[in-house]
C-alpha cells in the first residue's frame, strides 16, 4: 500500500479516501470514503485535526478489516490511497493520508510509503 496526492500518481489501484475528487483529474480511482474526514475538519490546525481523526474516526475501524477491503478496491494493483494535498510537506502543507499511514504501521505494522512526482510509479 502507498500514499499520493491525486495530481502527483495516475497509475493503477488509486484509492480516493477524501470527500470528493478534484476537477480535471482523471478517472480511474475508486473511493474508500470511511477514510476520509468530516467536512467540518477541513479547516482546523493539525493537532485538532489529528486528535479527531484519530479518536473518533480511526478509532471506530478495524484496520485488518480496512487493508482488506482496501485491496479488493484495487483489485490485482497494490493501493494508493490519494487525497488532494501535494508534496513536499511541511508543519503548514500536511495531510491526512499521512495519519492513515501512521494508523497502519501503528496497527498493523505495515509501512505506506508516499508516491511522489520524483519517486518511482508502481507498475
């Protein structure tokens, strides 16, 4: 499983987890919404957003549960989990497919890395 920014990966196995997709991006991507946040979460400071996310969104799923049904979405590709933010990040550019990758490593021991512009395409 990997991360990207909907602008940065185009290749198989795209997995939308936020609330929409941009306009102009291609298609392709399924969505795995029980990911994404609340619309109110949108716009708080990254502590806030963290705790919420965590406490009250991730805390409800089973992450066995959510990597399985994550690689029947994109069928024989591995997944990449994709939302709107691009690289690279900083304390003010950040991202909620990073806390997801963090869910994952902390609960399943699995690392999800990010796919990026200079990084390699999964094939």
């Amino acid at each position: 499983m990997k991360t990207a920014s909907y602008y940065t990966y185009s290749g198989p196995g795209r997995i939308g987890i936020s609330l929409g997709a941009p306009r102009g991006v291609s298609a392709g991507y399924r969505f795995y919404r029980k990911l994404a946040p609340r619309r109110d979460m949108v716009r708080l400071e990254q502590e806030r957003y963290r705790e919420i996310f965590f406490g009250e969104i991730l805390a409800k799923l089973d992450a066995e549960l959510v990597k399985d049904e994550l690689e029947l979405l994109a069928g024989a590709h591995e997944p990449v989990l994709l939302c709107f933010e691009r690289p690279p990040f900083t304390t003010s550019n950040w991202c909620h497919r990073h806390m997801v990758a963090d869910w994952f490593k902390a609960e399943l021991g699995i690392e999800v890395e990010e796919l990026g512009p200079d990084l390699p395409k999964l094939i």
